[in-house]
C-alpha cells in the first residue's frame, strides 16, 4: 500500500446512507465557521458541498 492510498477514506456514503433531522439548536448562526480548505494555501469563506446527484458525485 502507497503512501497516498493510506490517505484515502476506506469508507464511502451516498446520499441515501445519511439523513439530516432538523431539530432545535443551542448554536447561533454567528458562531459557525463555513470557511473551507480548498488547499494548503486557499481558504475559502463559503461552504463547499457537494452535488445531491449520484452521477456527479461518486464515492
């Protein structure tokens, strides 16, 4: 096994494995951080997710 094989998740989910229940929170909309690492050097300040579309995003 490489190097980068041992990075690599060994456990994927697709978006029927995950279920999101909206519930009440004690988090306040000004206390969450959307920053996202797009590399070591670029952090992006809004949320990156991914395509709700198995063709586009495969696991």
């Amino acid at each position: 096994m490489t190097a980068h094989q041992n990075k690599l998740v060994g456990e994927g989910l697709t978006y029927d494995d995950v279920l999101l229940v909206p519930a009440y929170s004690e988090v306040l909309p000004r206390e969450v951080n959307i920053q996202t690492k797009f590399t070591r050097n670029i952090t992006l300040n809004v949320p990156v997710v991914s395509a709700a579309m198995d063709t586009v995003t495969e696991s």
